[in-house]
C-alpha cells in the first residue's frame, strides 16, 4: 500500500485529511471521536474571546434530488471558554501523539492580543496554528475575519505579529470574498506564513422562504449574510488553490479546503497544488464514519497509479493550468453521437439548437428511424450536447488532427505586431 503520511510545513499527519476548523471540531469529544474513525488531523474550531452565538445558524441548498449540494451558516468562532477547549486540546493531543491537532485563532488586530493567544494555545501541546483570516460574517462586524482578510496589509502585520511569539509552523486562511486570493496569500508569504489555507466561506444568503417572506434562517423574523461552503464551491475553491500554486511568490504549502466530499475531490486538490485538504461540510452530513472511503479509495487510487506516497501527486498538474491567453487556438475536437447507445431523447439537439451553434441534425434512416448526427465542419467542440446527454457514452468529443501548428491568442498577436512593425518599416 502507497504511504499516505504528509507533512505540512513541519506539521506530521498519518493521512492528507483533516477536519477543518467549524462544528465538527468544536469540542475534545469530537476530535477524539474523529481520530477514532480515521481522520489523520482536525483544526480546533476557532479559539478567541468567547461570542455569544445564535438560534437557528445552518442553512442547505438542495439542487435536482441531492440534498445539502450548498451549505449556509451564520455562527460564529467558539462560544466555549478558552480555558476548557484548551484542557481539551492538551488531553486530545496526549491521547492521539501521532494526530495533527492545529489551533484556529481569531482575536482583534493588535500584536499584544496575538502574542498571549499565540503562547497559551502552543503551551497545551498543539501541532500548528491556523490564523482565521476567513470568516464573512458576525466577526467580520468586529473588525476580525475577512475584514482583516480582505486587506493585504493588515493579513501580513498579524501574520508577523503572530510570528513573532510563535514556536509551531503558522497558516493562514484566506477568505476568498477578494477579487484576488494571490495578492493576500502573497501578503501572508511576506508576513512568514509558513503555509497557506483556503478557501474559507463564501458570502451568501441560503434562500428566502416565499410563504412567510423570511430569510433562511432567520432568527426571529431577522436575517444576515452568511458563509458558503459544501459542494457547490468546490470549483471556486479548486481554481483559487490552483491560482496559489502556479504563483512562484507564494512558495508555501497549500492546505485545500472547499467542497471536498470525496477521496477523487481530493486527489483533484492535491494535483492543483494542496499537500493536503480539509473537510467539513461532507462530515456533518454523513458523519466521521466517511474517512474510513476517503483513506480506502485514495489508497486505491495510488496503487492503481503505481505511486509509493500520496506526496506524489502534489502539483502534478500545476504545470497544465494557465492563463486563455496560452490556449492553443488551433486544437479542435468536435462532437460525435453513438447511435447504437443514443435514445433519442433529443436534449442535445435541442441545448445546440437553442442555446449553441446549431450543428446537430434530427434525421431519419431508411427503416424511417430517427437519429442525430453533428455536422462536423460546423461544430466548435463546445461539449454542451456531452454534458445536457444523460446516458454515458452517447456521445463522444473526439480531437481533431489538425495540419496547422499549436497557435496561441499571445503568439497570434505577437504575429500580428511584428507584421505591423514590419509594414511600418517599410
């Protein structure tokens, strides 16, 4: 069996999966409960001054029969006394030596208040610190979480700060409510971030009950925005991680949080990047028990690939993502139907018809049977008609030999310059 041990800036773990900083880490029962069933490591739900939260704080979003394909909160960081979650953490820690238990810290922007979290957590035996730079709602109010976060120079000051009185590696988790995650995740590299972890949740509003007119949830009649998370954001999350990594000023491990659900999200996370992935929503809808498939398929998975460490999939695909500028413009695949497979249900004559180019004919055999068929020359290989088409192998998107070489948009227009300077020459 391929190793699945990682290490994340110094921090030890006997799988890539983690639980992430939220309700599932909320107290030592739970950890322990979690290592228990696997879980190679658990960010603390996160630790400051206690807050008082409120009633009614989750929302989903269901989509075509799959329940929780979005989840909503509005709570806030932990609402138990540091003193008892860090007698948690010490006996948690002394229990499970060989298991990552890292500190979410959340405290006002002033290097004193860092410095006394910083020495009492680390003083309990934790592994690591997670810098809770992400939050949307409630803290931000107060001007911590993704207020902090959204601001590249104060994300480096209290990484600094925090630096300064820490003894175990630190990563910061970066909210992804920004235009650009690689400018605060570049700030947290200067301020000597020794990791960094993303995406933390997306702003957002679950749903508005049309009966009463309500928020989803409300709290008596009131609502807020929330954060985001579960499946849904798994793209989001996957493009941001991905972003980081193929950014050379941002030269620290990435741990990949955001939609995971499964051992196949994680292994994509991993190959954009991310040593390893955290995960919270897909417990808290199927339970700790999830690991023991998560550890069994990757596991799986490497054996298959012929990989001795999960190590090795790091960044493997890194190098294969870019900027539309680096496309080749001159690749072509087209679409083709399998008329022994189609059954005629027409959604992909009708998504081409209406909403793409206009390439698929309905058309009848000599019996007076009817099929598709795409007009090639006319096809741009979009793959609304693969993806709208519910029966597998219906229909294929097959590449095209092309007799012109690789061209892209950067070189064309590099052409196209030289050829005005040449003619202006002349």
């Amino acid at each position: 069996m391929a190793d699945l041990n990682t290490n994340l800036a110094g921090i030890k773990s006997p799988n890539p999966f983690w639980l992430a900083s939220a309700p599932p880490t909320n107290s030592g029962y739970q950890v322990q409960r979690a290592f228990e069933a696997g879980w190679g490591g658990a960010v603390w739900k996160t630790l400051g001054d206690p807050i008082l939260n409120v009633s009614s704080r989750f929302a989903a979003v269901s989509f075509n029969g799959q329940r929780v394909a979005g989840f909503n909160n509005i709570e806030l960081i932990t609402d138990r006394p540091l003193e008892v979650n860090l007698k948690e953490i010490y006996e948690t820690k002394k229990k499970f030596p060989n298991h990552a238990i890292i500190a979410s810290l959340m405290v006002e922007p002033k290097q004193e208040k860092w410095h006394e979290i910083v020495k009492r957590v680390e003083d309990v035996g934790i592994d690591g610190l997670e810098l809770n730079f992400g939050c949307p709602h409630g803290m931000a109010e107060r001007g911590m979480g993704s207020a902090s976060g959204q601001v590249p120079e104060l994300v480096e000051k209290q990484t600094y700060w925090t630096k300064e009185a820490a003894k175990t590696p630190v990563i910061v988790k970066l909210t992804p409510n920004i235009t650009d995650i690689t400018v605060t995740a570049e700030s947290a590299v200067r301020g000597g971030a020794d990791a960094v972890s993303m995406i933390n949740t997306i702003n957002s509003l679950a749903g508005v009950d049309i009966n009463t007119w309500n928020t989803i949830p409300h709290v008596g009649g009131k609502g807020a925005h929330g954060g985001y998370c579960g499946p849904a954001v798994k793209p989001i999350a996957l493009n941001m991680v991905a972003e980081c990594a193929r950014n050379p000023l941002i030269n620290v491990p990435i741990s990949g949080i955001g939609g995971i659900s499964n051992w196949q999200d994680a292994v994509e996370f991993m190959l954009m990047g991310a040593t390893g992935v955290q995960i919270c929503t897909a417990a808290m809808h199927h339970g700790f028990r999830i690991v023991e498939d998560m550890i069994e398929g990757l596991s799986n998975y490497l054996d298959e690939k012929g990989l001795a460490s999960v190590n090795d999939l790091v960044g493997k695909s890194v190098a294969r993502y870019s900027d539309w500028g680096e496309l080749d413009l001159n690749y072509k695949i087209v679409a083709r139907i399998n008329k022994e497979v189609c059954i005629n249900c027409n959604k992909c004559h009708i998504a081409c018809e209406d909403t793409s180019h206009q390439c698929i004919d309905m058309l009848q055999d000599s019996n007076g049977r009817p099929y598709l068929r795409v007009r090639e020359d006319d096809c741009v290989g979009c793959n609304l008609c693969s993806i709208v088409c519910p029966v597998d192998g219906a229909i294929d998107m097959v590449e095209l030999k092309s007799d012109l070489p690789p061209m892209t948009w950067n070189e064309r227009q590099s052409a196209i310059g030289l050829l005005r300077q040449r003619n202006t020459v002349k």
